[in-house]
C-alpha cells in the first residue's frame, strides 16, 4: 500500500489576522488569510500565478502567527482539510518561517 502524502510549502503573504480563539479544548486557534503571488512555467510558457486562500493555525503556532503584522511575507508548510462543514479546503499551518 502507497502512503498518502498532504504536504504543503507556500510563500505568500499575510493578508488578514482573524481575533485569536480558543477551540473547547481550550487550544489556541488563529484564522488567516493568505495571498500569493509569483511567475511560473506551465506546458512551457510563462504564467503569471496568483492566490488567495484561507488558512488555520493552532497552539503556539497560532500564537506565533498572531503578532506577525498583515503585509508580511511568510514560508508556510502544513497539509490542506476541508473543514466539516466546509465546502473549500484549508491549509494547516504547522510551521512558518520568514522569506
């Protein structure tokens, strides 16, 4: 049997720093939004890519994240979800370091 993998490395920007919240746990939990934007090679041509996504950090990542100041480019690696009641995906964020 193949392991699945779900492994996600983006460099984008943050947009938005949603209040922190606390799942009933009682972890951390900080919603985000992201913005990307860079040029690639697509079926050999140049392509101009851009993206806006929803994103979720928890615990001390989400602490982390949540005094880092809207405008600032990030290194994000996570996995992408569908939230339960979600009809879009969204990235996890597990790590982030400063591009």
């Amino acid at each position: 049997m193949v392991e699945a993998a779900n492994q996600l490395i983006l460099t984008a920007r943050i947009v938005e720093l949603d209040a922190m919240r606390y799942t009933p746990a009682g972890l951390p939990a900080l919603n985000i939004k992201l913005e990307h934007e860079s040029e690639l090679q697509e079926a050999d041509q140049k392509r101009q890519v851009k993206a806006a996504l929803k994103a979720v950090a928890f615990g001390s990542i989400a602490e982390r994240l949540a005094s880092q100041a809207p405008g600032s480019d990030w290194t994000f690696k996570g996995f992408l979800a569908t939230p339960r009641n979600g009809k879009y995906v969204v990235f996890h964020i597990q790590e982030f370091l400063q591009d």
